[in-house]
C-alpha cells in the first residue's frame, strides 16, 4: 500500500527555506519516501490532506541519557531493572515530543546496547538509538557513580592508564557499541570534581580516539572546562559535548578538525531554573557559577561559525525528554538562526551518527520520520513545542 500526504509547506532538513504545496508518497510497508514533489500530487488509493500544515524531519538528539530520571533524579545504586524501565519510558516521552532519533552518551549496564540489539531484531519500536553503553571515567571522576542494589558497579568504565582505556574501549565495542563516550572534564553532576578539572590525559584520549576510529564507532567527548577541550580536539574525537568554556583559538580548531559542538544549553538553564532547594547545593553552585560564561562563549563559537550538533543531555535534572524541542528555543537564544538550529536537529546530527543514508532529511529514497505542525517552524522555532503536533516513523503516525 502506498498513501500520498499533500498540501503541506515542507522543511526538508536540506534548504533553508519553506518549500509551499508539497507532497510525498510513502511505502507503507518500508516506510520510505517513494516519491515527492510539489504541486499537481498524484491520485493514489489512499490520500493523507494536510490542510497546509507545515513538516519538517523528526528531531535527532545526539545527547541523552536514557537511565535517568530527570524527576527523581536519582543517580546511585541503580538495578539494571529500574534503569531498563526508566529507559523505555524516556523512550516514549522522546517520540511524543518529536524525537525520532537518539544517541545514549551514556548508560549504566549497557541497557541501550541490549535496547539497541531489541531494535535491530525489531523486538522494540519507536525512537532508534545510537548506543554508547558505559562511558569512559577516571577514578573519581564524571561517571563514577556507583550502580546495582548492592553497589557491585559503577555507571562509567573506571580507566586510569592508556591500556585500561585501549581495555574498556574494546570491552564496549565487543558488546555492541556504535559510539565511546569519554569524560574529558569534570562536570556539574559529580560531587568529587570541578567542570575545569582535566580527567584524561592525552595518552589516554588518543588511545581512546585510535580504538573507536579503527572499529567504525564515533567518540564524543564530555568537555566543559577550557584544557580539557582542547586536549579532547587535539585527540581527534567526533564531537565535544557541552563545550562551555572554549577558548577562540578551538573555535577555529574545531573547525579545522571537521569536529561538532554539541552545546546542550537547556541542560544548564535547567538546575539554576528549577533546583534550588530540590538539589544538592554543589549541583546548583556549579551550574549558577558558569551559566553567564557558557552564554556567552556559545554566542562567540555560532557567530564563529562551528558546525552544531543537536543535543540536550535529556534526563539531567529537571531537563524531562518531552521538554527536548525547547533546545531549539535556546540555542536561538545564545545566537543560532533558526535554520541554523533546525539544521543541527536535521541534517548535521544525522552525518555524525552516520545515519545521513536514511535520515535527517526528507527526500526520495529516506525513512519517512517526520512531524506535522500547525505553523512554520523556519519563521517561529517555537512552532517544534507543540504539544498536539503529529508524529511519524517510519510512516506510521504515532498514537
């Protein structure tokens, strides 16, 4: 069965700009575009009419953590249970909210590998994910948080020498990784460290880089203070992650080196908003006390001209998986156009998961995940918030 959707005004993730009277036809049963264009829309048996609605690709998030509770927000002594069930709920939230894609950048138990392996067997549906499993930390550092009822582990892999990293590296790929998540800074979460503390030394991100870029996975690097960065562009990872305190010279670098920031604005904005008294104080203290700098250095790298990726780090505290479409508010807010936010969410995270063959645009030959809004998401980013909007994957509307 095919169904023809027309009279749409069409984002495609490809051209900034809003292209009027569009439609495509779907394979029901691939779920892919057959065929589009605009105007004068072939008759077939079954006809979606959009009534000059607007679409625009589903949203890739390239920045999540499926384990956590970003209500709760509890972090120690997870069962492997508990994380699964959390996982499938975000998971759900996700889609709602327009998410069609995600990428775990970091899981306790390696729950989104075996989600990810689900999904490969099409035992599980909805938002595909990009798996990560646990990411890499120092002794002490970002992800040591300790794991199970009875404390048997810890959320990230503990690596303190190049041979323990080349070690946990290999361990993840084994399982089924498509991505290592190292922790080249401190961070607002942990207690034990500061978000300029250096966590890695190059030896150890370099042997990190060499592992993932010889077994086809990408890196992403935790990267907040200003050296650790630098030590995390000059190792050769895919994206730094967060990127608050980066310096001028890497915001050249980083575009020298092809490399995506991920900035995840609304993961600040959401502690200082909404954590005073529900945190612990260094949580809150940390956050407050760079925000302003964070702002303002994102504001200097866009106008700079990085290649954004789009992220939220969903499942922070108070940074829920339905709230993922306010990233794009925010990031116009520290100085992206809205084509430049939307094309972050479209286009360039689908090229750094390696996805680009399939998604991120609307176009012939691509899996049909899209949203349905009532109004032009280029003139009001706003538009993406909508809580009524429509959901597709892979053709099928989401209920």
């Amino acid at each position: 069965m095919k169904t023809l959707y027309k009279n749409f005004g069409l984002f495609d993730g490809e051209k900034a700009e809003t292209q009027p009277d569009a439609w495509f036809i779907i394979d029901d049963e691939t779920g892919e575009i057959e065929k589009l264009g605009f105007k004068n829309a072939p008759d077939t048996e079954k006809v979606v009419d959009l009534a000059g609605k607007f679409v625009m690709p589903g949203l890739i998030n390239t920045h999540v953590h499926l384990m956590m509770n970003a209500i709760t927000n509890k972090l120690e002594y997870l069962s492997e249970a508990e994380v699964t069930f959390t996982a499938l709920n975000n998971l759900k939230e996700a889609l709602k909210a327009g998410v069609t894609y995600v990428r775990d950048c970091g899981c306790a138990f390696d729950v989104d590998i075996k989600l990810h392996k689900l999904q490969e067997e099409g035992q599980l549906g909805g938002t595909e994910i990009v798996p990560s499993g646990r990411p890499m930390c120092i002794t002490g550092g970002h992800a040591d948080f300790t794991e199970g009822i009875d404390g048997e582990t810890t959320w990230g892999n503990l690596v303190d020498s190049p041979d323990e990293m080349r070690h946990a590296v290999r361990r993840e790929f084994k399982l089924g990784a498509k991505n290592i998540k190292v922790m080249a800074t401190g961070g607002v979460m942990s207690s034990t460290d500061q978000i300029d503390d250096v966590e890695f030394s190059m030896e150890e991100l370099k042997t990190a880089v060499e592992e993932a870029h010889t077994k086809h996975m990408t890196i992403a690097a935790h990267a907040e203070g200003t050296v650790g960065i630098h030590n995390a562009i000059l190792a050769g990872v895919d994206s730094i992650e967060h990127g608050c305190l980066i310096s001028d010279d890497d915001i050249e670098l980083i575009q020298e080196k092809g490399i995506y920031l991920t900035p995840t604005v609304i993961a600040t904005y959401s502690i200082p908003a909404y954590g005073e008294g529900k945190l612990p104080d260094y949580m809150v203290d940390k956050a407050k006390g760079f925000k302003d700098k964070f702002y303002a250095r994102m504001k200097v790298a866009i106008k700079g001209g990085v290649t954004l990726a789009f992220g939220t780090d969903a499942g922070t505290p108070f940074n829920t998986f339905s709230d993922i479409p306010k990233e794009l508010e925010l990031l116009t807010d520290v100085g992206a156009s809205n084509e430049e936010a939307l094309f972050a969410a479209t286009r360039n995270s689908s090229h750094l998961l390696r996805i680009d063959d399939k998604y991120g645009s609307i176009k012939e030959g691509k899996i049909a995940d899209f949203l349905v809004l009532d109004e032009d998401p280029l003139k009001d980013i706003k538009a993406v918030q909508q809580k009524d909007k429509q959901v597709y994957k892979k053709g099928k509307l989401v209920e």
